[in-house]
C-alpha cells in the first residue's frame, strides 16, 4: 500500500509540474485538467503632444497637450505664427497692416537687412521685421512691384511693364516712365489729397516746369510714352511733350487719359490751310490742354466741357 501510495504521490507531483491539475472522479481515480493561464493587462501611458511637431506637411506647436492657434510664438530665436487649424504659417500673411514672410519651415523671415528672399517658387522683398513690401517700389534703380500678398512680379507683364525671373523689370521706356512718374508724384502729392487734387498738382507741375522745345515724338506705336519720359526727363518738349507728361502724372494718379492729336489754328508749320499741329488730353470726358495754358495762347482749358478751339482730330490714344 505504501508503494502504491508514493507512486500516486508522485504521478500527482508530475502532472502539477506539467501545469495539470488532478481532480478526483470517485474512490480511487483521478483526471488531469489543464488550469487556464492568467492573462497580464499592461497599462498604456498615454503620449502627450509637446513642444514643435511636424503633421504631415505642417508644423504644429503643443503646449501642456494641446494645440496653439491663431497665436505668435518664440521658440529660441525662431518666431511662428500658428493659424485656426494650427498650422505653422508659411510662404506669407496679412495681419493688420502688414504682409509677414515666413519660409517653408514656418520661421519668419527676418534678414539682417532689407532684401529680396526666395520661399518655395515665390520672391518677397522683406524687411528686417518680416514685412513684405506691397505696390510698386524702386530699388536700386530697378522697378519692382509686389502683390497683395507681397509676392513680387515675375516672368509676366503687369500694366504694360515687363518682369523677368528675378522679380524686376526690364529696363525699356515703360519701367522708366513708371519710375519717372513715381518719383514726381512722391514729391508733389500725399495720401491726404483728393484724386482730382492729385490731378491738379500733376497740371501744376507740367505747366510750372516744363520748358518749351520743338521736338515732335513721331507717329510709331508708344509715341506718346516715350514723348512723355523725354519731357519728364529733360524738363523740355512742345505741345505734344507737356500733354504726354501731363497724361503720364495722371495715369499715375489713378486716372485714364488719353492724348489728342490733331491740328489747331495757327502758323507754326507754315501750312496753306491755316492750321497746326497740337497736341492734348481728354480725361473722364473734360479737356485739358497744359501747353496752351503755358504759353498763354488759350488759358484755362482745365477739366473743361468742351475744347472751344477751331481744331482737328488725327488721333486719340490710350496713355
């Protein structure tokens, strides 16, 4: 019986060694069960977003967890402005009164000193605070324009000025006259005065400045710019030299004239019939004419109805 015993004994320790358990069945057997193993349940650590994270395309800043938005931040000497989805901005961004350059990292473009940058495909002239330059502008004698969103002109032609690749003009009577007139109406206008103010300073400065001398512009197309950049330049020029320059300033005032050609009254170039050439300007339906008023052979045809001179029409066109 004590063999039998210790043979059980032993059975039994064998079968619990193996991860069986022995479960009686009645006197005398018994069945071996294998016992469920026990599941272990880890605990996760949730990941808490911190600091400036790349999503994809965008960057992102967290703090304490969440995302910032519509907010500015310094992170070392860098400085982002995070948008409503809070995207790092890049490229640019109005924000009150200025247009802000960021790179495609997000920082903020802040060169040590005014220059043109390259972000993506596009060209900004920024400041050393970031701020894009919007309108036209002249830098070292070059004419440049940037965009409503401060992205400068390139590779097309804008109002009849064309840019090439590196964001400025090419240097033809166009540009120049641009230049020209930009200048002159920086010294005799300010952001205070009217339009028709504007205008008045423009007609002032021609009639005031402008010296007469016999040279006509000829009949090619873009006559009446090129007339107008020799008579702003020189500070001389006939009739048709004080109309183009008055027509030029008022252009770059905001209006759209157009130069008359034609013929009046008079003996200047000896013809039979009794007429002249002449030279003036039709702005929104009035007439003005800067050289008679000068010389003092007809004054005062200044924003007028009608032009009450016996006269004839060769050409109207476009400034």
């Amino acid at each position: 019986m004590r063999t039998i015993d210790f043979h059980r004994s032993l059975k039994r320790c064998f079968m619990v060694l193996c991860g069986a358990v022995l479960l009686p069945l009645g006197a005398g057997q018994v069945y071996a069960s294998e016992e469920a193993p026990q599941e272990t349940v880890s605990q996760e650590t949730p990941v808490v977003n911190k600091g400036l994270l790349k999503e994809g395309r965008y960057y992102c800043y967290y703090k304490k967890g969440k995302k910032i938005r519509n907010r500015w931040v310094n992170i070392g000497s860098n400085r982002y402005f995070f948008n409503a989805k809070g995207h790092a901005v890049t490229n640019s961004m109005k924000r009150g009164r200025y247009v802000y350059v960021f790179n495609l990292e997000g920082k903020l473009m802040r060169p040590k000193k005014p220059s043109v940058v390259k972000v993506g495909q596009n060209l900004y002239y920024v400041d050393r605070k970031g701020h894009a330059t919007v309108g036209w502008f002249v830098l070292n004698n070059r004419l440049y324009r940037g965009d409503p969103k401060g992205r400068l002109c390139k590779n097309r032609v804008y109002d009849g000025i064309t840019f090439g690749k590196k964001g400025y003009a090419v240097n033809n009577t166009n540009s120049q006259l641009k230049m020209q007139t930009m200048k002159i109406l920086s010294r005799i206008t300010n952001d205070s005065m009217t339009s028709y103010q504007k205008l008045n300073a423009c007609w002032n400065y021609v009639v005031n400045n402008v010296y007469y001398y016999g040279w006509y512009p000829g009949t090619a197309a873009g006559w009446q710019r090129r007339c107008a950049l020799n008579t702003l330049a020189t500070s001389r020029g006939n009739c048709y030299g004080y109309a183009c320059a008055f027509a030029a300033l008022a252009k770059e005032a905001g209006f759209s004239p157009k130069v008359v050609a034609g013929r009046v009254s008079g003996t200047r170039d000896g013809a039979g019939d009794g007429m002249t050439r002449h030279c003036w300007v039709i702005i929104n339906g009035a007439y003005y004419d800067p050289e008679a008023h000068a010389a003092g052979w007809y004054r005062g045809v200044y924003g007028s109805g009608s032009y009450n001179i016996n006269h004839q029409i060769s050409q109207i066109v476009d400034f």
